[in-house]
C-alpha cells in the first residue's frame, strides 16, 4: 500500500500517519523530519538542504527531494508499501513522483486528505512540542506527555518547533495553501484523492481513515488478481 498523506502543516497527519504505519507495518517517509535528519547529520542531501531557510517554511527544490523520495523508496523496508507525510507538495513533484513509481512498476494506492478549517489548524499549532532529542511529537491537550515538558521515550525537553512560531506558522499556511492547494485538484481529477474529516477526536479520525484504507486495500488486491496493473 502506497498512500500519500496530505493536509496543511499541523492538521494532525504527523499522528495519523505513525498510527497507519504501525496499524499497517509500514513505514512513514516524512521529507520535512528526513531533511531536518539530513541536516543535524551533516550528509549529502542535508548540506544541500542547509542552502534553504526550511526553518523558515522555504522549499528545497523539486528535484533535490524527489531524488531523496526515490533513494528513501529503494531501501527493504519499504516493499510491501510505505507513507508519504509532506511528499509530494507541488505538482511538478507530483508529476515526477508518477513517473519514479512506473519505473518501479508499483501503484499509488491512494491519496489521503487530511482536512480541517484554518482556525483549527492555528489553534492546534499553538500547543505542539517535539522532543529536543529524538523529535517525537506531543500536544499539550490533545496528545500531552505523561509528564509535562518531558518526552515519554527519551527523558528530552519538549521545545516548540521553530517552524511553529506564529509568524512562521502565517508564512507556513500561506505557502501551503499557493503550492499544495492545486495538488489536491490534481490528485482529485486523476480518481485518486480521499477526503478525511480531521476536524474531530483523533480516534475517530483514525477510525474513518481505516475504514477508506481497508476497502482501498480490498480494491488494490482486487486490481492486482484481476491482472489490470501490468505495467
Ligand atoms: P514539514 O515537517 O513537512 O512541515 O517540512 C518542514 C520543511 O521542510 C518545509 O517547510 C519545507 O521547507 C521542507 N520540505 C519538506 N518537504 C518538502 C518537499 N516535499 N518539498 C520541498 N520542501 C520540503
């Protein structure tokens, strides 16, 4: 199963997505946490990285991630299936991403699209923590830690993102909306885009997406028996 997660910054897919992954055993691809990972490490992909301000919300250039998407897709983990979190973003990336996963005769089983209203999305960013240490993510109301301030998994000190400062957050939704809005046109004209109401208890979030993702299973077994995916 291949499925891209979309929703603006902060809509909760960092949560649904890890709760797929294990429900799934599949892994998550997160570009925003592989780029941040690049650059604490000081590889390749992060000195190239480091020539944007993605503290700042700035996009590394299409061909740089989806190069780092395709190497990421090649690894053993990744072969019954993984999650797109923050890949694709823009159509060309899009468009490019359609033609990596042909060479590799594998299928987009779907398009997941997280949505809630804007205000929400706001309101929810003015209480996410991550670990300063392993990056894992809490809210203080919605998904607080068993001690507050203090991850659960490494004893780190929750920090609030930089990226999750109010104006930076302003700038983050106004690039989301000019670039990632029309990917969801996109996604929706090619059949594939599915709508979640992520306005709602996370439970039950989770429930309805599991729910699309069973049957949207069902029709990807369907499809491969029938022999219509023969590329
Ligand atoms: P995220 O954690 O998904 O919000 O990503 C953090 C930042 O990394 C973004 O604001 C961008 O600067 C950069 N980034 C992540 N994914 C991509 C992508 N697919 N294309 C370009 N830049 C990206």
């Amino acid at each position: 199963m291949i499925l891209v997660l979309l929703g603006p910054p902060g809509v909760g897919k960092g949560t649904q997505g890890a709760r797929i992954a294990l429900h799934y055993v599949l892994p998550t691809i997160s570009t925003g946490a592989m780029l941040r990972e690049a650059i604490s490490k000081g590889t390749k992909l992060g000195k190239i990285a480091e020539g944007y301000r993605i503290d700042r919300g700035e996009y590394v250039p299409d061909e740089i991630i989806v190069e780092a998407v395709d190497e990421r897709i090649e690894e053993p983990d990744c072969l019954n299936g993984f999650l797109l979190d923050g890949f694709p973003r823009t159509i060309p990336q899009a468009k490019v991403f359609a033609g990596v996963l042909l060479k590799k005769k594998r299928r987009l089983t779907g398009v997941i699209d997280f949505y809630a209203p804007i205000d929400a999305v706001v309101k929810r960013f003015s209480g996410r923590r991550i670990c300063s240490i392993c990056g894992t993510t809490y809210h203080i109301t919605s998904q607080p830690p068993k001690i507050e301030g203090i991850c659960d998994l490494e004893g780190g000190t929750l920090i609030t993102r930089p990226d999750d400062e109010p104006d930076v957050v302003q700038h983050r939704m106004e690039v989301y909306h000019e670039k990632t809005t029309p990917l969801r046109d996109y996604y929706r004209e090619c059949g594939v885009l599915h709508t979640i109401d992520a306005d709602q208890d996370p439970d039950l979030v989770f429930r309805a997406t599991i729910e699309l993702l069973n049957r949207l299973e069902a029709e990807e077994t369907l499809i491969f028996e029938q022999g219509k995916w023969n590329v």
